[in-house]
C-alpha cells in the first residue's frame, strides 16, 4: 500500500491519472525535446564534432542526480519535488521557498526557451508570423491544455513523444544510410574544437547537452497524480534517461557525420539541415512539423512542473493557501497555472526580444537547476536517518556525492565562461525573495480570512 497523502489545506485531491507507462512516456516526452531539436548545433560550437561526446558525459552526470530524486519521490511521494525535499530536510520555509523558486523558474525559462524554439526556423517553414506574437500565441493555447486536465494533458504527451522519438529516429535512419552510400564523414564526429583542451571543450558542451537531458526532476512533481509511486517512479526516471541517452548518441553522432559543425553551429533548427542534406528524401515541411510538436511537447511539461510547484508550496503552507485551490470540475490547480502562465509571459516579452534569447535562457535553466540538484543531493544524505513506514527506492550514498561535485563543477563552469547567465539567475532567484517577503505578510492575512467554497 502507498502512504496516505495528508494535505496542509483543505481542498479536493488531486485525480491519480498516471500510471506506469504514462509516468515513462512523461518523463521521456519531458527529456527528449528542444535540447535536441534545436541545441545540438550550439553543443557543436563548443565541443567540435564530437558532439554526442558532450552528450554521454552529460547522461552519466544526470544519473547521479536522477537517483537522489528516485530516492527521494518514492520515500515522500508528494506534489512540490524539490521543495518538500528540502522542507523535509532542513525545516526551513526561507530555504525551501527559495529552492522550489528556483525549480519554478527553471520550468518557466525551459518553457520559454521551448516557446521560441517553436516560433523560430521550424515554424518559419509554414508560415512568416513574427516569432515573438507567434510565442505568446503559443503559450497561452499550452497553458489553457494545463488547465483542461492532468490526464489529458499526459496522454497528448504521449503522442506528442512518440512523434517526436518518430523524428529523431528518421535522423538516426539518416545516419544508417549515410554510413552505408559513404556520403558522411565519420571522422568528423571524433574531432574536437581546436586551440583548447578536451576536458574544457567537454564541460563547456555539457552545459548545454546537460539541458537536454533534464526533465527526469520535473516528473516527481506529479506524484500525488500518479499510483503506486513508490513503485513505479524509479523505472519511469532510469527508463526514460536510458531511452533518450541512447536515441541522442545516435542523433548526434548522425548530425556530425552528415552535416559540417559550422553549419550545425550556424543554424536554428540544426537537424533540419540534416534531413536536408541527408541520403534519404524526407520533406522539410513534415520534418519542421515533427520539431514543431516535440517542443510543444517539452512546452506544456514544463509549465505543468511550474504550476504544479506553486501548488505544492501553496498545499505545504509556504505560500498563501489560495494557491493550493483546486477547480472542482477540472481537479486541476487553476491558480497556480494562472500564476505561472503570468510569469511565463513577462519573460517571454521581456528577455525574448533578445537575438541570443534561446541560448540565454538555456543556461539560465541549467544554473537555477544545478543550484537546486545541490540542495537535493545533500537533502538525500540529509534524510537518511529519517525512516517511513513504506518501501522505497534507495541510492548508494556516492551517487549524490558525485552529484553535488559534479553540480559545482558545471556551476563554476558556467560562472567561468558566461557571468551574464549567472546575472539572470541572480536576478530571478532576488525576485522570489521579494516575493518571499511579500508572500510571508500576504499569507498571514489571507489564512485569518474564512475558508472560501471552492469554484
């Protein structure tokens, strides 16, 4: 039997529609998406040709990090993920405000990222809408697929996934064919970037690669909407890292094979100048098509983590409990994808008009992330000695030790070759502390006021 899920406020629970194979294809549709639709070419620019090197040393530094949260969402299957963890582990609301802040964030910038992906080159190939109206466009429709329900949403993931597993396997069929007419060139996908070390060119690569690997982290949000999560979260999270790790490696070493790393680098939608160049006559059109649902795909997981964390902190007391509200009809957290979708929508209008936008807000999700895969790693070890009454997946204690070395190391990274990243993280994570303030005052008031019935 599954814990009993008790709730800090009053409200009717969430619908458990996930079971095991929507939980894989969840976290799968959630890992494989814009990274590798449209990151590859910029993992290019800073690792060479070998490309799925980056990659693979990317995948091993996400296993470490993906096993604390195995532990951790079996051992407290509750909605919030990253934020319950560190309440649970250090009893602070200061802390676990500012963590699950910055997980929301991370949702929100991914989904942005996402959100131009799919209003730039790919889109451009059907019609000439500007691409900033065609993101907010874009963004509300997803938000609106968030409100109209958690089963639904999940089983349009499931078909958007094998979509776009459908698209990265033609590029892999591409490869095959390449491999056999001899009109690629091998080699190229064993070259490194000139005039620096491997190891440097490596991490500077696995910055990038590192995001299209996440998404494993934002599955554990959903665990009040998913049955028997003790048992099924651990294959769901192993399984779909291993699906995606193997489909990139095949993906990226295609993509070096077939198309130089300058033109990769050069190119918005990197992989259609593979299918462009390609030995198989595969139509532009249906290929964009293809990208075009697998980062709305990635679009509208995101934003389900980011609302889904508003509640949980909203459910947990951390902030005010209207956002904890559940529509009665719908049984999905309305504020909180209100709240979220807001926030999406300022940043998208505001840091989108940028033409650096994309990358920006890429290694912007991969700073406030590593920050909180910190704080996780160390709450896992934390938590050891606090027991539960039910069976649980539990990590050997090296795996989150590597994980908070290997969380620094790309942080300093980060910090080393790009501070302006680091200077809209900051500027984010400030943000949620004068939200935090402001919250702390709004929630004393609004917990005196009587219980409103619920919509």
């Amino acid at each position: 039997m599954d814990e009993p899920v008790s709730h800090a406020t009053e409200h009717p629970d969430l619908k458990r529609g996930i079971g095991p194979y929507l939980l894989l294809f969840f976290v799968l549709g959630d890992i494989v998406g814009a990274g590798i639709y449209a990151l590859v070419g910029e993992v290019g620019a800073a690792v060479g040709g070998a490309i799925w090197s980056a990659f693979l040393f990317a995948f091993v530094l996400a296993v470490f990090t993906a096993s604390s949260y195995a532990e951790l969402v079996t051992k407290y299957p509750r909605a919030g993920g990253s934020a319950t963890y560190i309440n649970n582990a250090f009893r602070s609301p200061f802390i676990s405000f500012m963590v699950a802040f910055a997980v929301m964030a991370s949702s929100i910038t991914s989904a942005c990222v996402l959100t131009l992906a799919f209003s730039g080159d790919y889109l451009s190939q059907f019609v000439g809408i500007p691409t900033l109206v065609a993101a907010v466009i874009f963004l509300i429709v997803v938000c609106l697929i968030n409100f109209y329900g958690i089963s639904e949403s999940v089983r349009i993931n499931v078909i958007l996934t094998c979509i776009e597993v459908f698209g990265l396997l033609l590029i892999v069929a591409i490869g095959v064919a390449a491999l056999g007419t001899g009109t690629g060139d091998p080699g190229r996908a064993f070259e490194f970037k000139e005039g620096g070390s491997v190891l440097v060119a490596l991490l500077g690569g696995a910055v990038l690669a590192f995001y299209a690997l996440i998404g494993f982290d934002d599955s554990v949000n959903v665990a009040e909407e998913v049955r028997h999560p003790n048992r099924i979260y651990p294959r769901a999270i192993f399984g779909g890292l291993l699906v995606a790790g193997l489909v990139y490696l095949l993906v990226t070493f295609t993509a070096s094979m077939v198309v130089p790393t300058g033109q990769l680098a050069a190119s918005d939608g990197p992989l259609l100048e593979v299918v462009q160049r390609g030995p198989i006559e595969i139509p532009l059109k249906l290929f964009a098509a293809i990208a075009l649902l697998a980062v709305s795909n990635g679009a509208l997981i995101n934003m389900i983590m980011a609302s889904r964390v508003v509640y949980g902190m909203g459910d947990q007391a951390v902030l005010p409990t209207v956002f904890s509200r559940v529509h009665r009809g719908r049984q999905t957290p309305w504020v909180a994808i209100a709240f979220t979708a807001a926030i999406a929508l300022i940043l998208l209008v505001t840091v989108g008009r940028n033409e650096d936008a994309l990358d920006t807000l890429a290694s912007t999700t991969v700073v406030l992330l590593l920050l909180a895969f910190v704080m996780v790693n160390v709450s896992v070890l934390v938590l050891r000695s606090d027991t539960v009454e039910h069976e649980h997946f539990q990590t050997p204690a090296v795996f989150p030790i590597l994980g908070i070395g290997v969380s620094l190391a790309l942080l300093g990274y980060q910090a080393v070759s790009d501070i302006t990243v680091f200077g809209l993280a900051a500027l984010l994570l400030v943000l949620g502390l004068i939200l935090y303030g402001v919250n702390f005052l709004a929630k004393r008031s609004m917990d005196q006021e009587p219980p409103r019935a619920q919509e």
